[in-house]
C-alpha cells in the first residue's frame, strides 16, 4: 500500500484507531536503519495480532533546533537533501514487491517551526499525512495567531497538530508548566487543529525512564476536545505509566529517544565481545594496556569482515530498534 497522504484517509485511520482503543504510535527516524527497523518491526507485529496492513506513523523533524533529523539523514547535513533522502526511503520501502508494502504507512513532519522552517512550510504539504506546527517557544497569544494562519492556509490539505505548550529538552534546565484543561480548550478552539500536544510531564531526550506522566491532567483536557491530545516525550516515563493513553484521550506518541539510547548497549556490547574481530588482536592489547579494555576481553583472533564492517553494526542497532519498536506497540495495539 502506497503511503497515506490524503486527509480524509488520514483522519479516519485516527477514526479507526479510536474505535480500536489503538494509541497510534509515531516514531522518528533520521537514519534508513532507523527507518526500517521501524516498518519492519511493525510488519511482524501485525503479523503476530492477524492485521497485516497496521498503521504506523514515521516523523522526522527538519530545522528543529533541539535535533535536526532531516540534517542528519545525509552527511552533507542539508535539511532539505536529508528530507528527500526519507521520503524516497519510505518510498522504495513501501512500494509493491517490498515486505512493507500492506502497512498503511503516514509520514509526519514532526516540530515543524514557525520561522527556521519556512522554505519547507513552501512545500507541497500534500506531500506529507501530518504535520506539527511548532509555535510553543513564542506567547501564548502569538502561537495562537500563528497557528491559526497557517491552519486557514493548510487546514484542507494535511492533518495539523498544534504545540498548545513548549516540551521541554531533558538536557537544558528550562521547565514548562503542566497544560491545563482550559488552555487546551482555548488553544484548540482558537487555532483549529485537528490534534494538540499538551506538556504532561514528559521530556525530550531524557537519558532515562525516570519522569511522570500526568494522566489526570490529560482526562480532564478529553472532557473539554475529545481524545485529540498528542504526548511527546514517552522515551523519558516507564512503560507502565502509558499502558492506557487512550482512556486518557492520548491518540498518538511521538518517540525517537528510546530507539536510540536503548539499542546503543547492545551495539557497545556486541563490538567488546567482538573486539579482536573488529580491530584486531593488536589494537585490543593496546586497548587494555590503556585501560579502555579490561584484562578478560580477549586479543585472540584477527579483524574480520564479519564484524569490522558499518553493516555489522547497523544491523545490531537494526535488530534492537526493532525489540523496542516492538515493546511500544505491544502498548498501544491490543
């Protein structure tokens, strides 16, 4: 199945969802490992559930200063090429003959922002299923009036979802305030977006599962707009506080920071256990003797195509982003 851009059937997949008692879940990529370990951890899912053709949302974020995913897609670091380089991925990925192509599959332009991103806010946005207009780090008033703009300029053309409050990255020291039920309301009567993200506690980039998420919070905004609430930053809460985000009136996830930070021990483990075939018994000697390498990692053996490679590594970090894709979905499709 080709991806899903149209609106309208972008919208009664969030119908269905709803029906369905499915979070949908959105994951960010900025590599084709990431990309695919994506679709394919979904593909044996619905396999495993007897639903061959499940939704799944993958987003990238362009300008976002807090991390530039489409930059990062290509090693010329232009947002632009990197954005192109997705979506032909997703393209290819999704085509007929491909393992993917029964996935009803949406592309998300994921904290597009209201001044960094303008020349991609001159794109065709029918192009995309969805996309996050990011106004949060400016006044309430202002981010309503922009937010509404452009939401009168694309409204017909993509599903829209507006930033009400700012999510804050784990790493700075700013805080932001809990949304209130009437915040939400106000912003989401005001501005006419589909989907609001609403600050319930969460984090971006969090280096651990260790914050709470608000859910009470969250059931009061479901009393003022429906079940349209969008959480970001799930990577930093247990798994067990976003079991039922649907009872909360949470429709979608964003995640990107637990398919990273959680598949780089497995990539840190699988090289020391490996070390002597990734750089030879040589260096590994060397490696101890600076105590970088402790003494019971073993020097025997010599460097080998099997494991000095980038597809050695890549496909540790593809195996293990999809165990994680896979614990996520688990979650939200019952």
């Amino acid at each position: 199945m080709a991806i899903i851009t149209q609106r309208k059937k972008v919208l009664e997949i969030y119908e269905e969802a709803l029906a369905n008692k499915w979070v949908l879940p959105c994951f960010c990529s900025e590599n084709l490992t990431t990309t695919e370990a994506i679709l394919a951890a979904t593909k044996e899912y619905g396999d495993q559930i007897g639903i061959d053709d499940l939704p799944i949302i993958v987003a990238i974020t362009c300008q976002y200063d807090h991390r530039t995913q489409a930059a990062y897609y290509t090693h010329s670091r232009q947002w632009d090429i990197g954005l192109k380089l997705f979506l032909a991925d997703l393209k290819v990925l999704t085509d007929e003959g491909s393992p993917y192509e029964k996935l009803r599959v949406m592309v998300h332009l994921d904290h597009i922002q209201f001044d960094d991103d303008l020349d991609l806010l001159s794109w065709d946005m029918k192009g995309f299923s969805s996309i996050m207009f990011d106004a949060s780090k400016i006044s309430f008033e202002e981010n309503i009036r922009l937010t509404r703009k452009f939401v009168q300029e694309q409204g017909a053309n993509i599903v829209i979802e507006g930033a009400c409050d700012e999510i804050v990255d784990a790493t700075g020291e700013a805080k932001s305030d809990l949304t209130t039920a009437e915040k939400a309301e106000r912003y989401f009567k005001e501005t006419g977006v589909d989907l609001i993200v609403a600050n319930l506690g969460t984090e971006h980039r969090a280096s651990a599962k260790d914050l709470k998420y608000y859910g009470d919070y969250a059931k009061r905004i479901k009393e003022k707009i429906g079940a349209r609430i969008v959480l970001h930053g799930a990577s930093s809460v247990p798994g067990d506080q976003i079991a039922h985000l649907i009872e909360d009136g949470v429709c979608k996830v964003n995640l990107w920071t637990a398919l990273e930070r959680d598949s780089s021990p497995a990539l840190l483990s699988g090289m020391v256990e490996n070390a002597a075939k990734v750089v030879g018994g040589t260096r590994v000697e060397a490696l101890k003797q600076a105590a970088l390498l402790g003494s019971k990692c073993s020097s025997e053996g010599k460097a080998s195509i099997e494991c000095f490679t980038t597809e050695y590594r890549q496909n540790i970090v593809y195996h293990e982003m999809k165990k994680i894709v896979a614990i996520y979905l688990n979650l939200w499709y019952r």
